[in-house]
C-alpha cells in the first residue's frame, strides 16, 4: 500500500534548510550505531549543509555517501562528490568518495555499490531535491535507470550538462529509513503542485518503493 508524500511547509529557504538538519539530528540521536547520510549536488542544499556544520557536535559516527554524480572526474565543476567533499572533507566522518575512472560509467557505478555495501548495513537518511520535471537523483523522465531494480547504483544516460549519470536506484533509495526531499525556491512550485498526482513522475514514483517520504519546501501548494 503506498502513502502520499508528506509536504512540510516552511517560510523561507533558510527555514527549511533549518528544519531539515534539526530533523536529521533528531534521527540521529536515536541510534546508537554509525548513522548514514546520502547528501545530493546543486545549489538548493548547500545551506543546509553548512547548517550542519555548524550543528552536529562531531561527524565521527557518520557516513556520507553521494546519492548521484555526473560521470566526470571529482575536479569537474559539474561533480556533486566535490560539492559534498568542500563541505565535510575537513570533518572527522567517513566520506564514501565516489571515483571516475574515465572507462565506464557502469563498472563506477558497480564499483561504488560494492563501496557502499561494504561500509553501510543501514541506510538511514538521505536528502534529495528536486527537478522541475519531477527528477529525483538522476532517475529522469524516460530513463533506462527508473526501471532498473537489479542494482543499488547504476549509470544512466541524461544528456543534461553531462552525457552521463550514475545513480542511486530505486531500489537503494526504498531502503532508505528516512527521505528528506529538499525543493525550495518559485521555480518548484509548478512541479511541487503535480506531487502525489502525476504518478508518472520520478519524484511519485518513489511512494512505490517507500512509505516515508517528506518534502520540505517555502513554496505554498
């Protein structure tokens, strides 16, 4: 039985990137194990990041991972993975780097798989944002990658900035305990109105695979 995506509204960008950490660290202090944490690219979570900076004590009980990549080498100004490494690369947590290796978009995202299996049994939060054509990760409209669930990560061809994805799978994102969906600014409202009715976008897709979806926004619906 699927749910409707929750929508939590908030003020303002800065509010709901503020709402979004306190959550994040209130699951966190509910487990007593390493806490896992996939952190996406763009500019939309950047101020919840630094938030997170500023909040969490220490980092040393955390794994971060990257929820998608453009197939480019991390010094690329279009990687996510160096996005996410400006952040948290001077914290004391475990950054599980994804790697180019400029060979096949396929055998990285194998590769970063088996990293993430070797380092992660729980998958507990991941933030998300999301496209104006209802994207989430790299799963776009009329890609090869929403239908694979073989795999936990896979490559796929977008053809938007880069020819070249690689992405968490649905399949990786429904075992996630906790998705923190993060869409703020004027230009999501249009897409944030079509949330739990257009079931053929990837962004509803996903009630397929998990019950416990939150979007966070500033945007009144």
């Amino acid at each position: 039985m699927t749910h409707d995506i929750n929508i939590h509204i908030e003020a303002d960008h800065e509010s709901a990137s503020t709402y979004l950490v306190s959550e994040i660290k209130y699951l966190r202090n509910k487990v007593n194990s390493k806490f896992s944490i996939g952190l996406s690219g763009g500019n939309t979570p950047k101020l919840a990041y630094s938030k997170m900076l500023e909040s969490f004590v220490d980092f040393a009980d955390i794994n971060f991972w990257t929820v998608d990549e453009r197939w480019v080498d991390g010094k690329n100004e279009f990687s996510n993975q160096k996005l996410i490494d400006s952040y948290f690369d001077k914290t004391d947590a475990n950054i599980l780097k994804f790697e180019y290796s400029n060979k096949s978009p396929y055998d990285d995202a194998m590769k970063y798989e088996d990293k993430l299996k070797d380092n992660i049994d729980i998958y507990d939060v991941v933030i998300l944002g999301l496209g104006e054509d209802g994207h989430i990760a790299s799963l776009f409209p009329g890609t090869e990658a929403l239908e694979n669930n073989d795999f936990l990560y896979t490559a796929n061809e977008v053809n938007i900035k880069t020819k070249w994805r690689v992405t968490s799978t649905y399949k990786l994102l429904g075992s996630v305990r906790k998705i923190f969906v993060l869409a703020t600014g004027t230009n999501k409202k249009n897409i944030l109105s079509l949330v739990n009715k257009n079931e053929t976008l990837p962004i509803n897709i996903l009630k397929n695979y998990s019950n416990n979806i939150e979007i966070v926004t500033d945007q009144i619906i």
